[in-house]
C-alpha cells in the first residue's frame, strides 16, 4: 500500500508525532511504501482566497503544497495528525487544509473526478484538556477536508489530557490502539 503520512505539529517529537510513528511501525515493511510529510519542515503558505482555482481547479501559489497535491489522490491511506490547538487544528494543519480548495473546486465547482478509488483517510489528535467537546471543532474541519480530497475518512484516534512533550508514553492504551488501528486497517 501507499501511505502517506502528515505530521502536523510544530513539536518535534511530541505526542501527535508518537502516535503517527507508532500507528505507522505496523507498515514498515517491504509491502508497503510510506511517504512521510513533516509541515513543520515545509513551507505552506495560507490559502490567500483568489478563486482562480474556482476556474482552473490549480492554486496559483508555488510552494511545498505542491509535493501533496498527487499524494493525496495516489494514496491508498492519507493518515493526518494533528494536536487540538484552541479547539481546532494547529496552524500548520489549517494552513494545508485550506490549500485545499483547488481540491474542493475541482470536485464540487468543476465536476473533476478525483481518482478511480477513494484513498482511506485516518486521523490522529491529541488535547491536554478534558472537555466534553474538545474534539468537536477539530473532527468537523477533518471531515470536510477528507471530503474536498474525496478521501474517505475510516478512521480517528482522539487521546485527551495529554500535554507535555512525550507524556502520550504514559498513557496507557493511546499507542497500542493506533497500532490496533494500522493492524485493523490492514485486514480490510
Ligand atoms: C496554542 C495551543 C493551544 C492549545 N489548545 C488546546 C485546546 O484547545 N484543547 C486541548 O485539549 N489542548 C490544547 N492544547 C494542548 C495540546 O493539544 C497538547 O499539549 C498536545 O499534547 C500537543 O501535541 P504535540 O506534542 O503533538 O504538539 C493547546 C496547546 C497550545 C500550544
């Protein structure tokens, strides 16, 4: 399988990064080729609302987006990770997320089929606080991003009260269920 595998936090080595390395163990092997985006290390700018994609279906602006558009067609697993910043995705993850738009375009303004089969889309997150509805905003944005990308969205992992950088190793289910997850992924 293809995966490709987006780190969406600004800490190295934080909990969101621990969690999409350990869901991702169960791939790493021969049969499987993992194409690992770091958005800390790339540079994507915000979506500066043109429209030109509302016409061409292509965002004008050239930067490392670029290199995701094709993965996110060509991939059998988009896996997303995310930690909750303010109820929603981090800064980073928003910004790629709404360079999605010529996505959305194509699919919704210029009827352009995306790809012959739909990618799985997964998503991972991690919050320090143990609100009711921490996750609400943050899984809503998701949804409609897999759905721009005609990614179907199979699969969350949502791990709450965790803060400091690496305390996901305390916890004690969060890295064996996204093992689980990898592991029931690849059984479908
Ligand atoms: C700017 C900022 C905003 C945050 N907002 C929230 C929040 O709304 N809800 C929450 O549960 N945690 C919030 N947190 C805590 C992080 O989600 C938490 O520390 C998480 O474990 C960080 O994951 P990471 O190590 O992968 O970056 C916030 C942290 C920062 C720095």
């Amino acid at each position: 399988m293809n995966i490709t595998a987006i780190y969406g936090s600004p800490r190295k080595d934080g909990n969101t990064d621990l969690l999409l390395n350990a869901f991702l163990k169960e791939f790493e092997n021969p049969d499987h080729i993992i194409s690992r985006f770091y958005l800390r290390k790339m540079s994507i700018s915000p979506c500066i609302e043109c429209e030109k994609c509302y016409t061409t279906g292509t965002c004008v602006l050239d930067d490392d987006m670029k290199a995701l558009y094709p993965k996110f067609k060509n991939s059998d697993i988009v896996v997303l990770s995310s930690p909750v910043f303010f109820y929603g995705l981090n800064a980073l993850a928003k910004a790629m997320v709404d360079r999605s738009q010529c996505c959305w375009s194509q699919k919704y303004l210029l009827n352009q089929k995306h790809s012959e089969t739909k990618p799985k889309g997964v998503f991972l997150t991690v919050g320090g606080s143990k609100g009711k509805r921490n996750f609400e905003g943050i899984i809503l944005t998701v949804r409609y991003f897999f759905d721009a990308l005609d990614i179907d969205f199979t699969n969350q992992l949502l791990v709450k009260e965790i803060d400091q950088k690496g305390a996901i190793k305390n916890h004690p289910t969060a890295l064996d269920d996204a093992c689980n997850l990898a592991k029931e992924l690849l059984r479908s």
